[in-house]
C-alpha cells in the first residue's frame, strides 16, 4: 500500500532541525532526521549554559531529544545523493537506504570557523590558546590540561567573523554575547584571574544583553580593550604575549596571559552548499543558502519543496533558531495542504 | 651589371628618402635628449661603457642575439621566435647584401643612399657570374623567409590561439598604420623586383614570377608604379615608426649598451625610462603572464598598457597602474627586452606627493642594539635570526627555524625576539623610499651591534631588501632555506626520509625572480620527499596573489588570483605545498584544499 502521510526529509538534527521535526509530527506528518554525527543536539548539545540567563544548554537540548524520540532518526548518516522526482525528492543515504520525501527542510546549521586559519593568533601552535569550543567542552568535562588556574585570560573578539582576509565578511552575531558569557564565568571560576576581551564593536543588540555587558564590568571588573589583537607571541615560560592596540587610548598594549580564548565566529556548512546545489537551490554570496526572500520568507528557498531552518541562511541565536523551525513547519503544512 | 639610367635617379625615391631623414633625425633627437637626461654619474658610466672593449663585445653580441635573431622569444614560442627572427634578420641582410652587390657591381653608386634599397631597379643583367647569381639567390632567399614571417604576422593578428598566445594588445590607429605599411612592404618589393626579374637578374622567386606575369600582363607598365609603392610603403612605415610601437626597433638597440653598463631607473619619465617605455614592442605576452589577468580582469593594467599610457601621459590611468601591480615581477621574466615593469611603477610611485610623510629617525634602537650585544656575550660571528613582521605573524615558522638551529647545534640570537622594526621593503615597494632608508640606518645599527656574521631571514621579502640595499659588508645576507639545504649538505642537520609525502615548492616572487634562489629550497625538500613541479615554475612561477606591491587590490579581487596560483600548483596533486615565504604561506592556507606549510616547518618535521 502507498504511504499517505507526507514524508519530510529534515537534513540536520540540531535545534533547528528537533524542534521542526517535533512540529510536523504534530502537524501530522512523517519527518525523517538525516545527521551525519553519532548524536543528535548538534553545536547546542556541545554547550555548557546558554547566555542570557545561563540557562544549562541540556534544558534546551533534553525536552527536544525526549519528544522527537518517536520520530525515526538516522544517525551517522550523510547523504550521498539528492533526486528531484515529479512531486517530490529522492534522497539516497550513505547506509544505502533510499527515502522517498515530499519536502525537504535545510537544517544543516553552520560550522565554527577553524581557528588555526588565523595562524597570528596561535592557535594549535601555542599550548595556552583555545577557542570558544574548547572553553566550553572544559565547562562540561572540566578536563583540558590547557586551563590550568590561570591568573590573567584573554578573550578575542571576532575571529574569523568580519575579516574579509579569512574569507568571511559578516558579523557571527552571537560571540560578542558568548565572549561576555565565558568571560563571567571564568572570573566566577576564578575570582582572582584578571580578565581582558579584546573587542572591535560590540554587537549586544538582544534582550538582557546590555545588562549583562554593564554586569561584566561592574560586577565582575572584565576589562574592555577596544583594538584588534595585531599577534601573540610565547614567553619564555609559555604563557602567550598578547600584542593589540587599545584604539581608544591610542595606544599599543601588551598583556601576558595564562589563557587565551578565541572566538571562533560562525562560517557556512560547506555540506550545505553541496546539497543546495544538488537539489537546485540557491546558495549566497556570503556561502550560506539564499532564501526566496529574506524579509518575508526566510524559510523558503527559490525551490518549491525546499526549505530552510535556523543558522543555514546566517548566525541566529538559539531563539531564532527554534522560531524560524517552527516557521518552517508551518511553510512545509502551507506547502503541503496547498498541493493536496 | 650595367646601369640603366645615366641619372642615376628616378622620382619614386623620394618617399624613401624623404621617410629615411625623418626617422633617422627623430631618433637622433630622441638619443640625444636621453642621454641628456641621464644623471651625470649615469651618463659618464654609460659613454665610458662604449668605449671599453668588453662592453663593446657585450653590446654588438647583445644586439645581434635579441635585436636579429631574438633568442629569448626562441626560447618561450618557437613560431613567434621564427615570426620576429625571419622579419628582422632577413630585413637586415636584405639592407646587407643590397649594399655588398652595389659595392661589387656599381662601387661608385654606394654613396647614394637609396641605390642599395632599389639596387634592381636601376640595373641590367649583362652578364650571368656565380657570386651575382649566389647574391641573387641570397636576396631571394631572405624575401622568401620574411614573407613567410609576414605571413605568420597576418595569422596572428587574426588568430593568435594559433600561435599560442591567448591575449594580445588592442592596437591603437597609428599601430595599425605601421602594421599594414610594415605587411606591405615586402610583398610590394616581390612583385616590383619581380616586375623587372627580366631585366636586372633575380633567382628562385623573382624569375618564376617575372615570367608567370608576363604571361598574362605581357608588358612592363606595371614595373614603375609597383617600385612608387614599395617606395611610399617604407616611406609611411618610417614616417609613422617613432609614434607606434615599432618604435622599440631603435630603442633597443640604445637600451641594451645603456642596460649593460648597468644604468638603472631613476625617474618614471626620464633618461633610461623613457627608453625603457619605448622599448616595449607592444606584443602583450605579458598579459598571458600577469597574475593579475586571471578570469579576463585587469588585462589594460599590464606593464604593456603602463608603457603606452607612459607614452600618452595619460596621469590617471598611469598612477591606476602603477598602483595596481603586485610586483611579482613575471612580466620582466618573460619580455622579450626585459622591460622593468615593476621598477617603473615604483619609480612612478616614488614621485607623489604625500599630506603625511611620518619620520622614523627618531626611534631609539639603542636597547635593542644593547640586547643583541648581550646576546653575543662578547663573541663575534654566529647566525642572527631575524624573523620579521611576517614571520612573527606566522609563529610556526619562527618556531621551527628556532628549533633546526638548536638542532644543528648553530650559534644564535633573535634580533627581534619581542618584534622588531620593519625591514622597509614594504615601504619601498610603495615608492617612500626615504622612510625606508631611515629604517635601514635603525636596522643597522643592531646588525653592527651584535657582531654576528651570517644575518639569517624567513622571510623573502626582507631577505630581498637586507640583501640589495644594506651595506653589509662582511655579514652573509641568508635565507633560511638555502641556509637548512647548506646545514643538510654539510651533514649539520640529517633529514628522514617520508615515503609518502609528495611536495611542491612554491617559488615566492622576491626569492625566486627577486633573489634567483630556485634550487637550494628544492634541493632541501628532496630530502624530506618527493619533489613535484606545479604547472609553471621557476622563473615563471605565479604570483600567491597576497604580495604587499599592490596599493590597491581589494581582498576580493585578489581571491581568483590566490585560486588561480593554487590551480597551478596542483597540477600534479602533491600532497603538500611548501613555500619559503610566510606572506605566501598565510595567503595560501585560506584557500588551500591541502596542507600549507613552510620549508622550515616541513624539515623541522622529518628531522
């Protein structure tokens, strides 16, 4: 017998791609989840607390995972080839199995910039140099031989993101409000560390976020150095030597940290273009996937049957993202109930 | 032989001679006012030249070998090679063996200007003897070879995929003009000495021809106004010569004995430099070349277009140039007379004006100097290390060169160990020549300090300026990869061998057609693995599309060069690329599909 309920090929089981999944199982339709890691929870599943309440990442990630666990999920699966057919898609997985959809939803997410592409920053070169990433995975595991109660730390702002030289021109959005997040909570973990971010602008444009920056300095004594870092070098004794120009002072600063953080910014999912451009959809100047229109349908492609969720079309914020997911249920029901 | 004409003179000479007094007392001028505008130091040095015996040697073998038979376009396309070599060679042993039958036949007639030129004209065979035959024949001979090269120049302008050029210039009116006289010329004077083969003798071309037009056109009408149109052709050739391109045929010939006595550019309009933009044949092999010109951009901003807007005085478009260039220097390596793009931009560069000019005189080394003199305990000799804005920039380099000279048990001391000054290449390379001369003095001053006697760089770009502009006298200016090949020859450092790895050497621009390093980083890398070659290399490398020469590029337009440079790198799918320039390196590893490291990095790994 032919299956009647509309099938929906969901490529990504991060947040955006659970919390679509859960909405059109509720909607009454059979979506399918595609992630190529072991697990699901993608970049928000790797996190310890979410900024701006410091909300434990697991609270997001836990109820979503508890009420997608009826919905069949292929996990370690990458997808090897896309079809578009007459009224529909057919997806070929790397274990061989084939799915037969009516829509497919992008929820492909985005990958953190690789840190070791700004070589001046050090990163992989010098022992006391991490990334937003590591900071957290020590949050969790409290294990990196890295963090080892350092007395000055160092945030740097924007690595990666804004630097037309690394090959990504627009604003990661979110590490601005990671940066003063991790770097609160390094001081909470040791209050006698010095604590410096290294910052061009700060973007705090969400909610609560002013109040937490104006909390950083007044409560927790974080140092603001507006100025790019320019290299870091290493001391005798393998601490890093910070040089950066402090350009509201005008002048140059030099500051020797037991740790330096990175923030890595966020960067298009290569994996996502390749399947964008197999299915016919358009892909950005900036390498994330083009919406149809990015004021009314930023879910929707230039495709009919294609759809887009979270940070695939740019860097969104974990509310952004579970909104636009479950605007993109709703596109797919439009789409779908449309078509009879 | 005997002469026709008691005159000795026909009125069809006139344009000739007419087109001969005005080329020649341009170009007369025009030597005059260059070497007038030499600085003095200049001018002495190059008359001096002339007249000592090696120069002499220098200048005649120079000019034959690439005025004549053009050997460096033999080199790169052996059908233009042919093309350039057949026209100018054959020309001039047309002008040559004119002159000899005038000597032989008619010497009292060789002080007529024109006599050889039209020798056929005014003659009549009386007598057939072996060396007018052999005379003959030659003449023959070579308007046989110049027409075929005529030929390839008419398949060129048309197709020039055929003859391996993909781009080529866009001719301006008075070009075309030179080109159409110039095709003209020597089909006309076919058919005039043709016209007369049955009077004043010919050989293999001349009498077949004579005979199948008389076949059909059965009198010698046609003999006198085709002589009127081989004259007005050479007449408009040269009249119009000094304002096209052609113009580079004199010019070279005044550019290779200025060249050889070693004056350099001083300004980007004077003395050796208008020379230098005369000299240009226009030909546009430097637009294939140019990194810039990946995907069809940049093509008018090519040392070929600098060198007519020059000509021009077009201000706008020569400052737009003259800022654009990466200065990777490829367009000198594969001119046919060497023109010195990338000096002329500077030297353009060199004349602006700016509103801040900041000084540099007043940084005081002197802790600096005192360290390095600390760090020598008193010993002289032993390797100093400078590493340089970019290489503090990329800290793995530094790291490594670090650890193969402790490995190699080497004595040394950083000069910059907390950063240092700038080296004033970059500074140079955009024509502030003065501030760089300023840093240069600072620099030296903790050289001297520190009494080593090897200065060791990472970094091709300072190593280009410690090396051509410090007076270092008693200090070896070194890279380090020539430093590492020379301590693994020497059997200082031993490298393991890896079976797998496969690697390609990038020739960064300063090191490569800066310094002529090409082979001791090469052989450094031989033994660390398999050595492949990219698509073009050596001196003809391609710019990483990262250098500091260009003001202008934007990132974005930099990025299909960066690509393009990396496509030819891989063409024989190494498994790593290795450069010696960490500019190269930090620009490479952007866009890269595999490992990018430098050739320190890369020893320091198998050692």
């Amino acid at each position: 017998m032919v299956n009647r309920t509309p099938v929906i090929a969901v490529i990504g089981a991060g947040i955006a791609g659970l919390e679509a999944a859960r909405q059109l199982a509720a909607l009454g339709y059979e979506p399918v989840l595609i992630e190529k890691a072991p697990v699901a929870g993608g970049h928000v599943a790797e996190w310890n607390r979410l900024f701006p309440d410091m909300t434990p990442a697991s609270e997001v990630i836990r109820p979503l995972l508890e009420q997608t666990s009826g919905i069949r999920t292929c996990l370690d699966t990458e997808i090897a080839s896309i079809n578009r057919l007459k009224d529909g898609f057919n997806l070929v997985l790397s274990d061989g199995s084939s799915l037969i959809c009516q829509a497919v939803l992008f929820a492909t997410g985005f990958h953190l910039f690789d840190a070791s592409k700004k070589e001046e920053y050090g990163y992989g070169i010098y022992d006391r140099v991490i990334t937003n990433r590591d900071l957290e995975q020590w949050f969790n595991t409290r294990h990196d031989p890295r963090v080892d109660h350092p007395k000055a730390v160092g945030f740097v702002h924007c690595v990666g993101s804004r630097d037309i030289k690394a090959g990504n021109a627009q604003c990661s959005k979110v590490c601005c409000i990671t940066a003063i997040k991790q770097a609160i909570e390094i001081k909470e973990e040791f209050p006698d560390a010095e604590v410096y971010c290294f910052y061009m602008d700060l973007r705090l444009f969400g909610k609560k976020y002013e109040d937490f920056y104006i909390k950083a300095q007044r409560d927790y004594g974080i140092h603001f150095i507006r100025g790019r870092v320019s290299e870091v070098g290493e001391a005798i004794d393998g601490r890093v030597v910070v040089k950066a120009e402090d350009t509201l002072s005008g002048k140059p600063v030099r500051v020797t940290l037991d740790l330096l953080v990175l923030m890595a910014g966020i960067v298009c999912n290569p994996d996502a273009q390749h399947y964008a451009r197999e299915i016919g959809a358009t892909v950005d100047e900036d390498g994330f996937l083009k919406s149809r229109n990015n004021l009314a349908a930023i879910t929707e492609s230039s495709r009919p049957g294609v759809f887009f969720a979270g940070a695939c079309t740019g860097a969104k914020t974990v509310p952004e993202t579970l909104a636009e997911a479950r605007s993109a249920a709703l596109a797919i029901h439009q789409y779908l109930s449309k078509r009879g | 032989m005997r002469e026709r004409f008691i005159t000795h003179f026909d009125p069809f000479v006139i344009p000739f001679l007419v087109g001969m007094a005005f080329v020649l007392g341009y170009c007369l001028v025009a030597m005059v006012r260059v070497i007038a505008e030499l600085p003095k130091a200049d001018r002495k040095r190059f008359l001096g030249s002339l007249f000592t015996p090696k120069y002499i040697w220098m200048n005649v073998r120079d000019i034959f070998l690439n005025c004549l038979i053009h050997v460096k376009l033999w080199k790169r396309n052996k059908v233009l090679g042919f093309m350039h070599s057949s026209i100018a060679f054959g020309w001039f042993m047309i002008i040559v063996l004119g002159h000899l039958e005038v000597m032989l036949f008619v010497p009292e007639r060789i002080r007529l200007f024109y006599y050889p030129i039209f020798f056929n004209y005014f003659v009549a065979e009386t007598e057939q003897t072996i060396q007018g035959s052999l005379l003959m024949f030659l003449m023959d001979f070579f308007l046989l070879l110049i027409l075929s090269g005529i030929a390839i120049a008419i398949i060129k302008r048309f197709a020039s995929r055929i003859v391996g050029m993909r781009r080529t210039t866009r001719l301006s009116l008075l070009d075309r003009v030179g080109l159409y006289s110039l095709w003209a010329i020597f089909p006309l004077r076919l058919l005039a000495e043709s016209f007369t083969a049955h009077i004043s003798g010919g050989s293999f071309l001349t009498i077949p021809t004579n005979w199948v037009f008389r076949q059909f056109l059965g009198n010698d009408l046609y003999a006198l106004p085709t002589w009127w149109a081989y004259s007005v052709a050479l007449c408009v050739f040269m009249c119009v010569l000094p304002f096209t391109r052609y113009m580079h045929i004199p010019a070279e010939m005044l550019l290779i004995p200025m060249r050889n006595a070693g004056i350099r550019i001083r300004h980007p309009r004077k003395g050796f430099a208008t020379l230098e933009v005369y000299s240009c044949p226009g030909c546009g092999v430097c637009i294939d070349a140019c990194p810039m010109t990946v995907r069809k951009a940049n093509c008018k901003d090519c040392t070929v277009y600098l060198n007519r807007q020059l000509r021009r005085g077009n201000e706008r478009r020569i400052e737009e140039i003259a800022d654009k260039c990466l200065l990777c220097g490829k367009c000198t390596a594969v001119c046919q007379v060497g023109a010195q793009g990338p000096e002329l931009r500077v030297a353009q560069r060199e004349r602006r004006k700016y509103a801040l000019s900041p000084s540099y005189a007043g940084i005081n080394v002197r802790p600096m100097a005192r360290a390095v003199a600390a760090g020598a305990g008193g010993e002289s000799g032993g390797v100093l290390y400078f590493a340089g804005c970019m290489t503090h920039l990329t800290p793995s380099i530094r790291r490594a060169t670090a650890s193969l000279l402790d490995k190699a048990g080497v004595r040394w001391q950083m000069m910059d160990p907390d950063g240092g000054l700038c080296c004033g290449r970059p500074l140079m390379m955009a024509g502030r020549t003065e501030q760089a001369r300023e840093l240069i003095a600072k620099n030296l001053e903790i050289i001297r300090a520190s009494g080593c006697d090897t200065l060791l760089l990472s970094c091709p770009i300072c190593y280009r300026i410690f090396k051509e502009e410090y007076p270092l006298d008693g200090i070896r200016v070194v890279h380090h990869s020539v430093f590492f090949q020379e301590l693994i020859a020497a059997g200082q450092l031993s490298i393991q061998r890896d079976g797998e790895a496969k690697f390609v050497w990038h020739d960064p621009c300063e090191l490569g057609r800066g310094c002529g390093i090409y082979e001791q980083p090469r052989q450094a890398l031989a033994a660390a693995g398999e050595l492949v070659e990219a698509g073009r290399h050596h001196a003809e490398s391609i710019c990483c599309g990262g250098s500091l020469g260009s003001l202008t590029l934007s990132f974005d337009q930099r990025r299909p060069m960066v690509r393009n440079a990396l496509d030819n790198l891989t063409v024989a799918d190494p498994s790593e690329i290795v450069t010696g320039c960490p500019l190269c390196l930090s620009t490479f590893v952007r866009d890269a599909d595999r490992p990018v490291r430098d050739i320190a990095e890369v020893l320091d790994s198998r050692c």
